[in-house]
C-alpha cells in the first residue's frame, strides 16, 4: 500500500523508484505465499509424496531441483514450494533440491539473454558458471557431511523444517559468494 502510494501520489522520481521497490516486493510475497498455500495440499497426496522420496540419491536431487526450478524458472519460488512440504519430505532430501534449484534458475537468464548484446550474454553465462560451479563445488561436501551441515542447520534454526530449508539456501548462497568472490576475473575470462 505505501508502494502504491508513493507511486501515484508523489512527483519525486526517487519516491516513485522507492514505491516500484515496495510494491514489486509485496506481489512477490503476496504470489509465493499464494503459490504455497496452493501447493500445499498436494503434500497429503500419497503419490506426491511418493514423487518426492524418489530424489533421495542426492544427484537426483540435484537434478529434479534443477529441473523443477528450470520449469518454473525461479529458485525462490522452488524454495517456497519445497517450504510448503517440508511436512512431506525429510530436510536431507530439500538441501541437494535446493543446490539444483540454483542450477535451473540460470534457464530465465538464458532465454532473456537470446538475441542480445555480448555483455548481456556474458552475463547469463557468468551466471550459469556460478550457480553451476557452487552446485557443484558443495555436492561432494554435502553428500560426505549430510549429518553434520543438517545437525548444524538444525542447531541455528531449531526443529522447523521449513525455517531449516530457508536457512540452508540463505546460507549456501553466503557461503558461494565467498568462495568464488576471489574467482570474479576467472569467471569473466571464462564467459569470454
């Protein structure tokens, strides 16, 4: 509402950009809570759940995470569906979907980049490197130490599952800035 205001009802250029922010952020969080209530029946489906406990190898995982996000082309919204069943899944399963999730949300820089310049382009590819690499780089860890990071995630986010799978994609999305910050130059030279 203070988005919309800011919109229609000042002149300031800054207030106008400042309400784009405000609204843009409040249809995000008004269509990912309502992709999840919609979503969240299906996790009282005995194939659905079913569905899900197939992609307990963690390359399967990684690969339905990557797939699913592919097809609805955004890692939030798989979060948020992944949130709604929490219930339906155990968190193990969630944390090498969300590694794949970051693999297929490169699929809208990639399409929005076709027909462009060579910077935009570059810049899906540095994307794609990114998401894939840090995919990459935290499978072999998270496979060996799956305990250990679902004990420690437990620890800092308590026993909800659903806080659990939000602190893990918060936290690997940190922890992959850090490791390829140093790289930015190599992952430039690479998208050449």
């Amino acid at each position: 509402l203070i988005g919309v205001c800011l919109l229609l009802f000042t002149k300031s250029n800054k207030k106008k950009d400042i309400g784009s922010i405000l609204a843009g952020f409040a249809i995000l969080m008004i269509g990912m809570d309502t992709m999840s209530g919609a979503v969240k029946p299906l996790a009282e489906i005995d194939g659905f759940k079913n569905l899900f406990l197939m992609f307990e190898n963690p390359v399967l995982g990684v690969v339905a995470g990557a797939v699913l996000t592919a097809i609805i082309q955004s890692s939030s919204a798989m979060t948020g569906i992944l949130i709604s069943f929490s219930g339906a899944m155990p968190f193990r399963m969630a944390m090498f979907m969300i590694l794949g999730s970051n693999i297929g949300t490169c699929v809208t820089a990639l399409l929005s980049s076709i027909g462009t310049n060579a910077n935009a382009r570059r810049t899906a590819v540095i994307h794609l490197l990114f998401n894939c690499f840090g995919a990459l780089l935290f499978l072999a860890p998270l496979w060996i130490w799956q305990h250990q990071i679902e004990d420690f995630i437990v620890l800092i986010s308590g026993d909800n599952v659903s806080r659990q799978i939000a602190n893990f994609h918060t936290l690997f999305k940190i922890l992959i800035v850090a490791v390829f910050l140093p790289f930015i130059n190599l992952l430039v030279k690479l998208s050449m």
